[in-house]
C-alpha cells in the first residue's frame, strides 16, 4: 500500500468507526462551544449597551477586534497556533470577508442595544434562511423539503412575532435585518477560504481583524462614537470595567467558535446551533430581561419560531450524524493498492 493510499484509507475510512469517531465528537463540541459563547456574549452586550448604557458599540467592537489580535498574535509568537506570516496575496484572499466582518460586527452590536432580547433572537432568525440561500448559490449544495419547511415554520413565526411587537423600533430592525445578511454571508465566505493550505481557521481570524481594525476605528471617530467611549461616566465602576473586558474576550471566543463550528460542520449547521442559542436567550429575556412587552400573538409568534429552529436543528444535525455507507468495493481497491 502506498503512503498516499494509507492516508486516504486511516482519513476515509480505513477503520471506519475509529475515523468517523472523532469526526462526530469534533462536530458536536465545536457546535456547543459556539452556541455557549454566543449566549453568554449576548448577555454581556446587553448588560453593557442597556443595563450600564453604555453609548458606543463601535467602539465595543474594536475592543472585541483588539483582542482577537492580542490574543491570536501572542500564541503565534508562543508556537501554540500557526497562520502564514503577512504578504500582498492575503487581502485578495481574504476579500470579502473584511468588509462582512466589520459589517456584522457593527451592525450586530447597535441592534442588540436597540431591542428586546426576545425580539432581537426572534428577527435572528432570518440568518438561516438568508445561509441556506447563500449556500445554495455560492456552494452549490442542496437542502431537503423537511428542512425548507422548517426555515419556512422559522419566517412565519418571526414575522407574526414581529408584526405584533409593541416595542417596535425601526432603527432597531434595520440594524438587526443587515445583521442577519451579513452573518450570513459572512458564515458562508469563511467556509469557502478557510483551506488550511492557504490561511487556515487562524489566519483568517487574524487578517480579518487587522484589516479592519483601523477602518472601524476611523468610522468610530467621525461619527462621535469613540468620543461617547471616552465620556462615558462608568469607567471608575470596576464591574463595568470587569463586564467591558470580559465582552472583549467573549467576542474574541465567539469569533473562533464561529469559525471552528463553520470549520467541522458547515456555514447553515452554524446558523442552526445559533437558533437552538435564541430559545434560551429569548426566555431568559421574557423572565428577566426588564424590556419585553408581552402580547398573545407576540408570545405565539415567538414560540412558532422557536419551534421551527428546533426542528430544524434536529434535521440538520441529526443528518450530519447518520453513518455514511462504506463502499466495500473501492475499500477492497485501495488495500490492494
């Protein structure tokens, strides 16, 4: 057997069971760790722009972007990480993910100060259909009836949970609405150029920051944000400044989580995990989030949403789980080979 023949058959299938083990372990931790960090930075965002009103998600942002590059940049030097060192090739490479990435990052954080979680989660929920289409057309993959019904079960409930929103804010949906498109786009570009012979998982973390950093901080300056930033009158509150750091690590982890699930499962398996997130954060926003407006067809719709993510998330993940068909034939090829 060759050298190349070996490595197909210990990657492919050699041990079918031990190969796909690991596989299946990696597909689930990576998807948990995302939904986990999601929640928590959400919590903390919220605390931040609402609780502590906090005036400047801009500048929020940078904090976020100026960690990952500490933090990414510090375990390169330690040998813990490696990504390719900087060269002219890396921007065309990477394009356009800067662009998405700033947009999302931004429009993410002035939505989530600009409406109730449950309503936030809710209007959330369009990423999935919004993946699904992207994927469709940038990858060319392919979705079951099952699960088009279920993205379908997603937009109605939103939409009855949105049309009956007494705390209706346009601003808030805008923002909230471009979040959603850039996530997804974002999502399905990062799985494109994540090939690990080229910048790999880190490398795009890494870039994506240290292009953006700059731009975002300009915009944050000409538009009064980073002024706001520096006025803000918490900055002597220690669990201010506790619960600020902290976001900044969380965004940091969020980032990673997001391309680490992308990574083991794929851009709309990243999306799903994300709505299995939003039945959590929008209860505990209904309970003790202190903004939520209660009305009947607004609590019908959010559970109708929260349905359709469920089932959804189940079709999806339960099919990435199922054993794939080990062709005896081509195995019996490849040993004698």
């Amino acid at each position: 057997m060759t050298a190349g023949s070996q490595a197909e058959a210990e990657g492919a299938g050699g041990e079918p069971g031990a190969a796909r083990l690991p596989s299946r372990v990696a597909r689930l931790l990576s998807a948990l760790f995302y939904g986990t960090c999601s929640f928590l930075i959400v919590l903390v965002n919220k605390a931040l722009l609402t609780t502590y009103g906090f005036p400047s998600p801009i500048f929020l942002g940078i904090g976020q972007m100026a960690a990952t590059i500490m933090i990414l940049y510090v375990s390169k030097l330690n040998k813990i990480i490696h990504f390719p060192d900087f060269d002219k090739k890396i921007p065309v490479k990477l394009f356009p993910l800067p662009l998405l990435y700033v947009g999302n990052h931004i429009s993410g954080l002035s939505s989530t100060s600009k409406l109730s979680l449950p309503m936030f989660t809710v209007l959330r929920k369009f990423t999935i259909p919004l993946t699904l289409l992207l994927e469709t057309i940038i990858l060319g993959k392919q979705y079951s009836l099952n699960i088009i019904l279920s993205v379908f079960a997603i937009i109605l409930g939103a939409f009855i949970a949105a049309g009956s929103d007494l705390a209706f804010n346009l601003e808030g949906y805008i923002f909230v609405f471009l979040n959603d498109i850039f996530t997804a786009a974002n999502g399905v570009y990062t799985k494109q150029k994540m090939d690990p012979k080229e910048l790999g998982k880190y490398g795009v973390l890494f870039y994506n920051a240290c292009f953006m950093i700059i731009p975002t901080l300009i915009i944050s300056v000409s538009t009064g944000d980073l002024r706001q930033a520096t006025e803000f009158n918490q900055w002597k509150n220690v669990l201010f400044i506790l619960q600020f750091l902290l976001s900044c690590f969380l965004g940091f982890l969020l980032m990673y989580s997001t391309v680490l699930c992308s990574y083991y499962n794929s851009a709309l398996t990243t999306a799903v995990v994300g709505a299995i997130k939003n039945v959590s954060v929008a209860y505990i926003g209904i309970l003790i989030g202190g903004d939520y407006i209660f009305s009947l067809l607004n609590f019908v719709g959010l559970n109708i949403c929260m349905a359709g993510g469920l089932r959804y998330s189940f079709l999806t993940l339960s099919s990435q789980l199922k054993p794939k068909p080990v062709d005896e034939e081509n195995m019996c090829l490849d040993l004698k080979s």
